[in-house]
C-alpha cells in the first residue's frame, strides 16, 4: 500500500517565507520581469495563417488579437515589477502568434476560474494561459498545441538522486506532491507497479502551500518535489538550491499538450495552429521558450485538437 503522510505546520511556512523573503529580487538574474520587456521577440506575417482564418469569423475588436491570460506566476505568467503589465512565456507567444496573424495583440488578464466563461460568451478570441488539452474540455473549446504539458521532478542540488525518469527510479522517495492534482493520480499508479514489482512503496507527502514543501525539501524531511514543471524551473532560478533530475508527462503513459483555446467549431483554431508552426520552423518559437528557460516543454509541431487527457 502506497504510504501517504500529511503535513501541516504553520511554522514551518513561515520560517520558509522567512528563507525566500528576497526570492523576486534574486530571480532578476534569470528572468526579466520589467514590463517593458526589451528582449521580446516579434515574429513575421504568415500568409498561410492569415488566409486560414475563416471569412466569416469577427475579432472581438477587429484588427486585434484579443487573448485571456490567468497571471499565475513566473514564467508562465505573472504581472511585471509595475504591478499591472502581465508578462512571461505565454505573453511573449501570444504577442508572436497575434504578429504572424497580422493583428494587434491586447491581453486581458483573466482569474482562471473565469477563462471558460468569458471565451464561451466571446469577451476574447482566445485563451492563451497554460490549458492542457483534456477529452471534457474538447466538447466545449478547440484547441492548437504550443507546449508539452510537463511536471517537474526537483530534488536537493546535493541530492544523491540524479535521474527519476520511470516508476522504479522513484521507489522508496519521500515525494512532496498536491493533494488531489494530475501528479498525484500518476505517482500512485507508479507506486503501484513498484509494489507489484516487489520494489518499496512511493511516499507521498502532503503541505499546505509552496514555502513549507520547499522547507521540507530543503531540510531533508522530503527527497523530491513534483510540480509543473515551469513552476519549479521558476524556483530553481530564484532559491539556486533545486536542481531538476526528471520530467513527468501530465498525460502519463501517453503525452499531453498544453494548447491555444477557442470557442468549439469558429474555425480560428486551425489559423493559430498554421501560425504555431510557422514560428516552430521558423525558430522563433524556440527562442521564446529558451529565454523563458523552458526548451524541454518545446513541441516538434502543433496540432488541432489532438487526444487529451481520458475522463477520469
């Protein structure tokens, strides 16, 4: 039986805000967070794209892209050092897409609770905010793949642990992961075939908030942290004491993708994908994702509404 031991200390969050009270200003290093963002990357008009959206179709404001971004934090998305500017490697990919479509790009920062919603009732033509393809989400949204879905396996930098790629290199750890997320479902089945191959039991450890698993990890009460990946590159960056040492497929035996969302059926959705793989070919997409530090979640090309995750 997988073993679960749940956490809560309130002491131990705190002395771990405690430890990461200057984290933004030492991520500046890796991460610019200005809102001017002088390395921004443009991309050029693609004729293809362009002629694959639909005669019929209306912008929200016509001429411009008009995109929903959840600011949830770095890289993926988070608000610049003004406060009010959303800035990160899904900005920076909107803005691309909006510029090989030859429109304007305004973002409109969005709590993501509120996305499906505002797409469906057409306050913006797309969703750009790390949505995973799933087959629910599919009878609602079409979707056009920009980046693997991906979790991140972060150990200690002195961690003996160099590479956890398969359910047995995970047996017998001590792993920090959300209660009730995607990773958590996947790491119980890995525990599962490690008992069944006579290997020891995952040990999955629950805290309430991001200080307290660090606290943990970084005192040795824990071996790994699971997160998406994106999340903890963030946190390698600015903490320098994680290392990453394995990515897990939020699809798991299969892939998943996180993808542009649009209404179900408009026809935008084959546009942005044309789009998508023009800057692929082209490499602007690359250079988006290695100056947000995240080349492993690249994508060899984007697809249309590809296989999601099953309902579970």
């Amino acid at each position: 039986m997988t073993i679960r031991t749940i956490f809560r200390t309130a002491f131990a969050a705190a002395v771990a805000l405690a430890f990461t009270g200057l984290a933004p200003a030492m991520a500046a290093e890796d991460f610019d967070l200005s809102p001017e963002q002088p390395g921004r990357l443009h991309a050029a008009k693609n004729e293809a794209a362009i002629a694959a959206i639909p005669k019929d179709f209306k912008f929200v404001t016509p001429g411009t892209f008009t995109v929903a971004v959840a600011p949830g934090g770095p890289p993926l998305a988070t608000y610049a050092t003004d406060a009010k500017t959303v800035v990160g490697a899904d900005p920076d990919y909107a803005y691309a897409v909006a510029d090989a479509l030859g429109l304007k790009l305004e973002l409109v920062p969005v709590a993501w609770i509120d996305w499906p919603l505002g797409l469906t009732s057409g306050k913006y033509d797309a969703v750009i905010s790390n949505v995973g393809v799933t087959e629910q989400r599919k009878e609602k949204f079409d979707f056009s793949t920009y980046r693997q879905g991906l979790h991140g396996f972060f150990v200690k930098n002195d961690s003996k642990i160099g590479s956890i790629k398969e359910p047995k290199d995970a047996a017998g750890l001590r792993i920090i992961v959300g209660a009730g997320t995607n990773q958590e479902r996947i790491l119980l089945k890995w525990s599962d075939e490690d008992v069944k191959a006579g290997l020891k039991p995952i040990e999955l450890q629950y805290y309430d908030d991001e200080a307290a698993s660090l606290l943990a990890l970084r005192s040795g009460r824990a071996d790994v942290i699971v997160q998406p990946h994106a999340q903890l590159v963030y946190i390698a960056a600015r903490d320098k004491n994680i290392k990453r040492v394995g990515t897990l497929s939020a699809g798991w035996p299969d892939h998943s993708d996180v993808a542009i969302t649009t209404r179900k059926g408009n026809g935008l959705a084959a546009a942005l994908t044309i789009a998508t793989n023009g800057l692929i070919k082209d490499g602007t997409y690359s250079k988006i994702l290695d100056h947000w530090h995240l080349a492993e979640e690249a994508l060899p090309k984007s697809e249309t509404n590809p296989p999601g995750l099953p309902k579970f």
